[in-house]
C-alpha cells in the first residue's frame, strides 16, 4: 500500500459535493486530511490517500471528472 499525498482544489459547486466520503465509499483508498481551507466561492484540502496506486489514480481521475483540481505533493 502506498501512500500519495494531494491538495484539491474546489470551486463553484463542486464544493458542496461529498467528494471525500465518496473517495472511502467508491474506491479502495483510506482518506486522511492533513490540512483544509473553505471560503465563500473556492476552498483547498490537502489529502493523504492510502491504497494501491491504480485505485489511487482512479481516485483522482474521479475528482477530475467532477472538476476538482488535483496536484500531487511531495510527501513530507
């Protein structure tokens, strides 16, 4: 199990989305928050993801797809 460790980046509506609770529910990923900030309009959260790559990538690809920005971090 590897660990990768991203900031995502909401805007607009997506941040009213359950997104963090769908990565644990839909995908084969342990979520941990590190860090967040919301405001009125956009908000970050940086994420540690634990689980197998391919299941990590396919995790992020759903946050894309919803139109969350995603960078990968370097871990600390």
């Amino acid at each position: 199990m590897a660990r990768t460790t991203v900031r995502l980046t909401f805007r607009g509506d997506s941040r009213n989305d359950p997104i963090i609770y769908r990565l644990g529910q839909d995908y084969k990923v342990v979520t941990n928050i590190r860090r967040a900030d919301v405001g009125n309009d956009t908000g970050w959260v940086e994420l540690d993801l634990d689980g197998d790559a391919a299941e990590v990538d396919r995790a992020l690809e759903y946050c894309r797809s919803r139109g969350i920005g995603v960078d990968k971090l370097e871990h600390p």
